[in-house]
C-alpha cells in the first residue's frame, strides 16, 4: 500500500475518521491503492460459503458520508430483496450478471456495465455469480 499523510489539523478543523475496508481510519492526504479485483474474488468465495448467498464490504465511505462504495458479491439466484433507494446511485457490474428490477421495469447488466439505480424501490438479482460496485450518495 502507498504511504499516506495524516492531516495535521485543529480540533476545530478536523475531519472526521471514513470507514475503509471495514475499519475507520482517519482522514488522510495522499492516494491508496487496493484491487477491486482481488476483493471481488475474496467476496465471491465468501458469498458461495454464505445462506445468504451474499458478501459485502464498503470499499470507500460510510453512513456518516454523503458518499459511499460498497463491493456486492452474490452467487447465482442471490437477491438483494426490494427496498428503498437511499439517494443518488450507481450499480457498476464488475463480474456476472445480474437483474435491476422496480414494481413497473427491469434492467440486465453485464460485466462492465453501469446501471443508475431508480429513485424508486428496488430489487437485484443475480443471473450468475456477479459481483458488483455499488455507488450511492445520499440525499442531505
């Protein structure tokens, strides 16, 4: 990993810690490098050992941003079942395939494709081991 420079701020003018990799970690200068790739793979097998059939982990952000990147991976037939959108988002599928679905419409995405979420409730479904990024930045 690239080394990286810790803020040297105030208490006044402090950023609050993001939760990377599923740990918080204070706010940094500098660039970090990690392989969507390699996660991809880890969820992937941790999905297919799952009842769920799901894995997760956030990549970028948290409840406590505006911004958030989550890595999905889901076995073949696995569902994130209907709920709400959360705000503006993003579906970039980066293995597999899987189904984006509303009440009224569905989309189909690929490898490499990117889907805009609805500001409707929503559903997605897996066609085949799939792995995808989900981007959402929620409403202020």
């Amino acid at each position: 990993m690239t080394a990286l420079l810790q803020i040297g701020l105030s208490s006044r003018g402090c950023a609050p810690p993001i939760l990377h990799r599923g740990e918080m970690v204070p706010t940094l200068v500098g660039m970090e490098k990690f392989s969507l790739e390699a996660l991809a793979r880890e969820h992937l097998d941790r999905a297919s050992e799952s009842a769920s059939g799901r894995s997760a982990e956030t990549v970028y952000g948290g409840h406590e941003h505006l911004l958030r990147q989550t890595l999905v991976s889901l076995v073949s037939g696995a569902s994130m079942d209907e709920h709400e959108s959360p705000g503006e988002a993003t579906v970039l599928v980066m293995r597999g395939r899987v189904r984006l679905s509303t009440s009224e419409t569905s989309w189909d995405g690929l490898a490499g494709d990117m889907l805009l979420v609805p500001p409707a409730r929503h559903s997605l479904h897996a066609l085949e081991d799939s792995t995808i990024l989900l981007t959402v930045a929620k409403r202020v």
